[in-house]
C-alpha cells in the first residue's frame, strides 16, 4: 500500500492503492475516512493516471474515470456502490431510486454511499435526496455542491 496527497479545487485528496489498482480517494475530514496507518508509505508520484485525470475532470475535461479501481466492503455495499458507477456525469439519481436497484432500503443505501471508499471516481456526490434535495456528503456538502456545479450543463447561450 502507499498513498499520494494531490490538490485540487475542493482541498487536498488523499488517493490510496496497491501498485496501479486505487482503493480509496478521501478528502480531508472525509467521514469514513480510515486510520491513516493503512494507507502505506506516502509517495505522490504514485498513482500518475489517477493524478492526471483528476486534473482533467477539475478542468472539465474528463466526464468518466478508466484508472483500475477496487472497492472492498460487503455485498449490500458494491452492489451500492456498482449502482453509483452506473450514475452519468451531470446526472443525479435518489437514494429511493438506488434502493429500488439493489433491493435496500433508502436510509439502508445511505449508510452504503457513505461507506464509497472511491469518492469522485465512483460518484457518490450523484446521489440527491428526494426532490433532488442536496444531501450529506462524506466530504461535506460544499463539497458535493461543487461537484455537481461542475458537472452541470452550461448554459445554452440562447437569449
């Protein structure tokens, strides 16, 4: 394991991984963030796909991540969290609608979005509460405001 801390818009990112596989992305104060003591040696030239197309996303560049990524956590969990990855850039979906995916209940799914241990590259910041209702965020939820700003459409520039 070894992690690299790069910046970005929204603070500091703290990418996580074995070899070229990324396994966590977390933000400062990130809820579930785990003990730093597993995250290896720090290192931030490790993960240079990772690093690059995060530039590119912040740039509005890139619109769907392709770095090798693992999540671990039970079943209920990546089967939360395969249906974030289904979410499109610049789409929202609600926690009634994933719980209707995969069988759970909303406030069941909730927990799981909060445990994504693969924020950004697996876009938990997606998911609304009902009504498109912004929602806790495990990075805060200026954070998931920002995200999805920058994910949302221009303007068509019709008068």
């Amino acid at each position: 394991m070894k992690h690299a801390v790069v910046d970005s818009p929204i603070g500091p990112l703290t990418v996580v991984g074995d070899d070229a596989v990324v396994t966590g992305l977390y933000f400062p104060n990130h809820w579930t963030r785990p003990d730093r003591t597993t995250f290896g040696e720090r290192d931030d030239t490790a993960f240079p796909e990772a690093v690059r197309q995060l530039e590119e996303y912040f740039a509005g560049r890139r619109t769907v991540f392709d770095v090798p990524v693992r999540a671990d956590g039970p079943g209920f969990d990546r089967a939360v969290w395969a249906e974030l990855a289904k979410i499109p850039y610049g789409a929202t979906a609600t926690y009634g609608e994933l719980a209707r995916a995969v069988g759970g209940l909303p406030h069941e799914v909730g927990a799981a979005v909060g445990r994504n241990p693969l924020s950004i590259l697996v876009a938990c910041h997606r998911v609304v509460g009902k009504g498109g209702k912004l929602t806790g965020y495990a990075g805060g939820v200026q954070r998931k405001a920002f995200l999805l700003d920058l994910e949302r459409p221009p303007a068509s520039g019709l008068w």
